[in-house]
C-alpha cells in the first residue's frame, strides 16, 4: 500500500489497522489524524501515539538535550552573575580609592534627591491647591 503514488483521497479508520504509519510516497502527505481514526494499534505521525521503537530514542534524546540545556542555563547564570559582580566591585574599588569620585557620586545623589522632593512638594501643593479651588466653587 506504501507503493502508491497518486492517491488525492484516503480514509482507513475503522479498518483495526496496527502498526506504524508508512512514512513512503504518498503517505509522506497525509497529515489529517482523522483519516486513521478508531485504529487503537496504529502509531506514529501524525497521530499522537508514538511507536514502541521511537519511544526509547525520543526519549534518550530528549534528555540528552535536558542535559545540555541544564549545563547552558548554569553557564549562563555564571557569566551573567561574574560579569555584575565584577561591575559592582569595580564601581565599589572607584568610589573607595577615588576621594574626588566619592565626592562627586554622594553630591550627585544628593542633588537628584532634592530634585525629586522638591518636584513632590510642588505637585503635592499644586493638588491641595486645586483641592481648595473646588470645594470654594462649589459652595
């Protein structure tokens, strides 16, 4: 039945079938499931049951790759983990050895602080002042 080359129609359910599906020719283009529906013995693509021997390969591959994703994801939370240290540390020796830096770091803080307080305390007088304004208009 593999050796079929122009078929355009196909439907085998109900037929008690068992096996895996041919992967050959025309069967290649048949990817609706429904056409192999109610054969509880068949397997492989497109239906969801995998074959018996497929079962042990996928599986041994799949965690060859959990491995391998396993081994990437410590890699890559080492790096990203060495490379923050090492700019913490590096900003930290600066502020520490460089009088002038430490300085001019703290007074910037400083100033962006003020900053932002003051901005509060005019949005806040702003919001009390139009607070005022309507419960005066409405009285």
């Amino acid at each position: 039945m593999s050796a079929l080359t122009s078929l355009s129609h196909l439907n085998l359910s109900h037929n008690n079938l068992s096996g895996p599906i041919p992967k050959d020719n025309q069967f290649s283009t048949f990817n609706d499931p429904s056409i192999y529906a109610y054969n509880p013995y068949l397997c492989g693509s497109p239906l969801p049951n995998t074959c018996p021997g497929d079962l042990s390969h996928g599986a041994s591959e799949s965690k060859g790759n959990e491995d391998e994703d396993g081994i990437e994801k410590v890699w890559f939370y080492f790096v990203i983990a060495l490379g923050f240290g090492t700019g913490l540390w590096g900003v930290i020796f600066t502020l520490w050895f460089k009088k002038n830096w430490r300085h001019s770091y703290f007074r910037w803080v400083e100033d962006v602080g003020d900053e932002i307080y003051v901005a509060i305390v005019i949005k806040v007088a702003k919001l009390k002042k139009m607070k005022m304004k309507r419960n005066h208009d409405h009285e």
